[in-house]
C-alpha cells in the first residue's frame, strides 16, 4: 500500500488505492520468486515434534535413537503444563492423526506451488512481449511460454550445480534493475509517493474502504509471497547473512520498485494491466525483459528443486511412495533430482498454462497456497515453542494468536478468491494429500502387521543352531523395516526352502526424524540368539535429508562392522550376557572411525572386473552358467575386491576367533540380499474404507512406485524374493 495523494484529490487516490490492490497484473511473478526457495519446513518442524513427544504413527522409535547426536535440541527439561498437554496428545491417537494430515495438507500446498510457481513465473515476465507492441498473439506468446517451461523441466537432470553459478549474477542484474526503475518512476512522476510511507494511510484506505479493502488482500498477498521462505537455504547459509541480505538488498529494492510503480500509475492510469513493462522507460524494455525472464527461470528452478527436496522428506519419514533419487552435486548435499516428481510437475504445469493462460487466475491459486503454509506453519512453530524450547503455553498462544491474527485476514481473503482460480491450489493439495495419507496409512498397516507376527524366540531356539534346515556357506542379508525382533517372512522361507546361509544378518534401513545421521553413526549392530546360531541385526539409520546411495563398500562395511561387535562383545560384559527370557542382545553402535583404526580384521584390496571370479569359484555348474549370462548382457566394471583376514593374535577367545573365521569365509562364499515381495490386502471384515484405501489406493501407488530392491540399490543378480500375503 505504498500509495499517499495526489493532486487529483482523495476520490483518485481511493479508486487508484483499490485498483491497484485488486489488480493481480502489475508485476511479473518472478518479480519476487527468486527468493521463494520453499523448503519442506512444515516436515522439518514435525520431525523435531516427534523427536521431542511420541507424536509420530508410525511406530518404529527406539531408545538408540534418542543417542544420536544431532537428535537432541532444546531444553530436557519440561513444565509441568508441556508435559500435561504432551501427554494428552500422545494418549488419543486421532489428535496425532490430525497433526499428520495438517503437515501432509502443508506439504500439499508446497508441492502444489512447485506446479503453479513455474507457470505464473514464465507466463507474466513473457507477457512482455504483447507490451512490446509486437505481431504476436496471446496464443503465440503462451506457446513460446510453454516451450521455456518444457526446456527448463528437461534440463533438470543435469543438475543445478551445472548452471547454478549463474544464479546469483542474475537476482542481483534483476534488484538492481527493479531498484533503479523504481528509483526513476518515484521521481519522474510523482515524488510525493514517499508519504504512503506512513501507517496513516493503510489505516485511511481501510477505514474507507471497509469490506472492500479486506478482499483486496487477496490481490496484496503477491507482494508478500516469498516472505514465508526467507530462512529456506540455512543448510547452505548462516541466518546472519539471510537477514543482512533481506534487510539492506532485497527488501529496499522491493519498495522501491513498488513506490515507482504507484508513481507511474498516479499520472498513467490506463497503463494499469501491464504497469511493470509500461513502466519501464523506452530504451531499457528488451535488457530488462531478458533479465525478466531469467529471473523467473531462476524463480522456477528454485522450486522445483524445493518440490524435489520435500518429497523426499515425506518419503523419508513414510509418508510417500518411493522414488529415484539422483544427486546431481558431489560437493552440495541438498542438490537432488527425482525424475519421476519431475515430470509429472511438468504436466501438471503445462496443464495449468494452457488451461487459464490468465497470470490473476493462477495467482489467485499461488496466493491461497502460500498463505496456507505460512498459516500452518505459523501452527506448527507454536507447538515447537511448547514442547521443544519449553515456552509457557500462554506464551505461545499470544503468539500464535498475533501472527494468526495478520495472517488469517490474508488468508481469508485469499480463500475469497477460490472461485476465480484459488480452487486449483486446493484441488493439488488435497490429491498430494491424499497419495501421502494413502501411502502412511498403508506403510503403517503393514509395519503393524509384522510387528505382531514376529517370529517367537522360542521357536528359533527350539530350531537350534541349524534352525532345522541345512546351513549352506555365504551371508544371507535379510531385509526387513522391523528394527525389533525377526519378521515373519523368516519363518515363511524356512518353513518354505530347506536350506538357509551359514551366517543370517537382519538388515533394517531406517529413516530417523533427523536431518543428518553422522557417518560414525549409522550402524547400530546386535545378536539374536546364542552365539552358535550365527544371526545378528543391523540397524542402517539415515536421516530425512541424507541420500541413500549406491555404496559399492556396504558389504564390507557391514561385516567389519559385524567382526566390530563380535570382538566388543567378547571384552564388554553388558553385551556378552543378553536377555535370557529373549536371546536378543543389546545392540552398539559401530563408528567407522573405530572400524578404521581396529585391527580386528586385516584388510587386503585388489581390482577385480565383476563377477569372473565368482563364476570360477563357484561350485555349482548350473550357477556358472547363470552368472555367465549375465555378464554377457552386463559387461564387467572394475571395482575393488575386499578381502579379510584374522590377525595373528595369540591372546585372542578361541571362540571369538572361530566365529570371526566363520564370517571371514561366509563373506568369501558370497552375499545374498533376500527380500519380501508382499502383497498387502484388507481383512474381509473390514470397512468398505478400508478396502478402497488399501485394496485399491496403497495396492496401486505399490504397483506404480519403485519397487524395494531399486530403492535400496540391491544387485539383481544377488536377490531372492519371497512372496508374502499380509492381511491387515
């Protein structure tokens, strides 16, 4: 509202007042999107709920977590108010479910500006064409639109990192013109502008104004989009040099450009549908249109990329379907790609230019998203005060009802604008909404169904060490998302095949509400059963934002860490005496740096090409003939073959070096990665809900996503699949 009278009297300035405000197409939209980073804040503040209260769902916490170093934030100490209300949440299951579906309907809304973003971006700054006075049609000028966007969703492959080092050239060309233009407009054509910087006349409009000045929020909202992101980049920026930035660069520039806009359109009153290029004086049009539209490139891959970085939040913490995940930096850990999320953005976008080609309809669906998640997240940062930093709660709901207060006059006027295109925003959100619930719901189901059908303790130890079956040489990794006790599709291979590897680890690949998990930390190794049955459990934890990478190293890993254990357990009495009533040992955590300096296994690296020497040291023909098959369609890598061996220490426990020389040659027997491929289905008895959700929409987002071996980079050629049915 940077507006103050003029000389045409205070009817003008009234009727310029609300014009402006209510018009939706003075600026671009990359005018402020280069800073609209969103980043999955929303999931971010959840994660740090559920380390701090047992709000999570999904129920796979352990104690071992709560260990982590970067898992402890804030006081330890609690109110007694805190405490009351943490617990009154944590016992009614539905209050959790709706703190759940308020984060899924934030992340909605993200997701659902990643789509609308790069549309009203490209569409308002190549609208300068039609300013220009050119030949071109509207549909000729939308086409060319299409194209940019279609060039710029094919280039997100390569990664920002391979033009990211022009992104900052670019904002500072664009504050700079915007700033300078501005500048000029303020005093060209009305000086007097600069007194619309006191409060006097936002309290003026409103009063006459009345209910219309409310609805023109709506349109005011554009002005402030962006706001919400400002701290979106603290993983690669300092807050310091956030506000220092926002406070002496872009805010400033802003103002300024939007003060010499008002200018401009006291004196130019029918320039109102394209005030920005109108305004722009005549020899400065085509280097301020190009810096235009690299602006709103910039403002369209930011987020995208912040689409790409939330969904892979939400499927870290079981609340989407699986994807690919490519990291497209070997030096920024944030810079990822998710084809598929790329292109179904990309059609979503296309689909939405083409069908209001209007930038007021898309922005009204690009306000009423923004203003939600500034809205929820205003929520979500009043429960971290509480329960968290241990805030009064009185304390926290001033502030909550403060902010509210602002942001709810926005955001109802923003919801006024649902049926000239605020809709789409709600429609995108609830679909993403849905798939997340859809998918945690059923994640949940399944997890349930083999928590309460684990494998009795008993029964192994009734098996004994051969566990009823033949044991053949090699390690069997057994997948499984249980971090306790042995799942049942256990019992079902053994019931099923008559023979099982000679050394059995549980593998459990698990997402902690965490940002990072360290390196030193991320293994967290255990025995089940006595010593003889040569079965252990590892515990692989990474964090929301850590890439779960090919790493070619994770078997050698894995049984330095085993061996790590192994020899710990023989000098550390509280782990050489497990829990009698259920043979499950206690479980360390193996740093790698302990790994490194130990010398409980000698390590010996040499090249080999593939798998030629696994064929010539097989001893089954027919598993020759099978792997030489393989490597005729897949071509030999060279890659580095680990081998260990025993130290000569003479004061090492006889029956610790017997079972480190039986994991020496089970690993030089090979690896096999076993793995269920389940099938999940409603009870009979249950609900007609139930079956739709689970029978219908968890079975077909399974069938669709990326299956379990992809997304934990197993080799093919060393997978076994059992099949399982789980009726929950």
């Amino acid at each position: 509202m940077l507006l103050s009278a003029d000389d045409n009297g205070e009817g003008m300035l009234k009727w310029l007042c609300y014009t402006i405000l209510t018009n939706q197409n003075l600026l671009p939209s990359s005018f402020d999107q280069p800073f609209s980073i969103t980043s999955g804040g929303t999931f971010a503040l959840y994660s740090l709920l559920c380390r701090h209260a047992k709000f999570s769902l999904l129920p796979n916490q352990q104690a071992a977590d709560e260990e982590l170093s970067a898992y402890k934030y804030g006081p330890s100490v609690q109110s007694s108010t805190s405490l009351a209300l943490k617990r009154f949440l944590e016992k009614h299951k539905k209050s959790r479910t709706l703190l759940l579906l308020v984060v899924l309907l934030g992340a909605g809304m993200v997701i659902g500006d990643g789509v609308i973003t790069p549309a009203i971006s490209v569409i308002s700054s190549i609208s300068g064409l039609e300013a220009a006075g050119t030949s071109l049609t509207k549909g000729e000028v939308l086409l060319i639109a299409c194209i940019i966007l279609v060039g710029l969703f094919a280039l997100q492959h390569v990664g920002t990192q391979k033009v990211g080092f022009l992104f900052a050239p670019i904002v500072i060309l664009w504050l700079i013109s915007i700033f300078s233009i501005g500048l000029y407009n303020t005093i060209h054509w009305n000086p007097k502008i600069l007194l619309a910087l006191s409060p006097y006349y936002i309290i003026k409009f409103f009063s006459q104004t009345g209910k219309d000045g409310w609805i023109s929020l709506g349109g005011v909202l554009l002005s402030i989009t962006g706001a919400e992101a400002m701290f979106a980049d603290l993983g690669h920026f300092s807050a310091f040099s956030i506000r220092i930035a926002f406070a002496f660069i872009v805010y400033p520039c802003l103002v300024v450009q939007y003060m010499g806009q008002a200018a401009f359109l006291s004196k130019n009153i029918p320039s109102i549908p394209n005030s920005f290029y109108d305004s722009i004086p005549g020899g400065l049009f085509w280097p301020v249109f190009i810096i235009s539209t690299l602006a709103a490139i910039v403002a369209s891959q930011a987020i995208i990329s912040a689409t790409f970085s939330i969904v892979k939040q939400c499927h870290a913490l079981g609340c989407f379907p699986r994807v690919k995940v490519v990291h497209t930096s070997k030096h920024i850990r944030g810079q990822i790609y998710i084809p598929e999320i790329n292109w179904i953005l990309m059609i979503l976008t296309l689909a939405i230019a083409v069908g209001f080609h209007d930038t007021t309809t898309i922005g009204n669906a690009y306000g009423l998203a923004c203003m939600s998640v500034m809205f929820i997240t205003t929520f979500l940062m009043a429960l971290v005060m509480v329960f968290v930093w241990q805030r009064s709660i009185v304390l926290a709901a001033v502030f909550l009802l403060f902010f509210w207060s602002i942001e709810g006059a926005y955001l109802s006027a923003a919801y006024t604008k649902v049926p000239q295109g605020g809709w789409v925003s709600l429609v995108l959100s609830f679909i993403f909404m849905f798939i997340m619930f859809v998918w945690h719901y059923g994640t949940r189901k399944k997890y349930n169904f083999d928590l309460y059908n684990k494998v009795p303790m008993k029964w192994i130890l009734g098996l004994g060490p051969s566990l009823g079956i033949v044991r053949v040489p090699g390690i069997g990794l057994v997948y499984s998302e249980l971090a306790t006790g042995v799942p049942a599709i256990f019992s079902h291979f053994v019931t099923n095949l008559p023979a099982f590897h000679n050394v059995l680890v549980f593998v459990c690949v698990k997402s902690v509400p965490v940002p990072y998990v360290s390196p030193e930390e991320r293994f967290l190794i255990g025995r089940i059963g006595p010593r003889p049955y040569r079965m252990y459990r590892c515990i692989v934890r990474y964090g929301y934002k850590d890439l779960q990478k090919d790493d070619e190293n994770f078997e050698n890993l894995l049984i330095q860490s085993i061996a790590e254990f192994i020899q710990m357990e023989a000098v550390e009495p509280q782990f050489s005496s497990p829990d009698a009533a259920s043979y499950d040992g206690r479980m360390a955590v193996i740093s790698s740096r302990t790994i490194q300096s130990s010398s409980t296994l000698i390590v010996s690296e040499a090249e080999d090409f593939g798998s030629i020497n696994s064929i010539q040291s097989s001893k089954s023909l027919t598993l020759q003939s099978l792997r030489s098959a393989y490597s005729d369609e897949n071509p030999p890598i060279r890659r580095r073959q680990v081998r260990f061996q025993l130290p000569h220490n003479p004061g090492m426990d006889p029956a610790v070096r017997e079972e480190l020389s039986d994991l020496i040659q089970a690993k030089e027997a090979g690896v096999a990665y076993i793995l269920g491929h389940s099938y999940v289905k409603a009870r009979r008895s249950s609900s007609f809900l139930k079956k739709f959700v689970i029978d219908i929409g968890y079975s077909f987002l399974r069938k669709n996503c990326r299956g379990p071996s992809v997304a934990l980079h197993i080799p093919h050629i060393s997978l076994i699949e059992v099949g399982m049915i789980y009726h929950v």
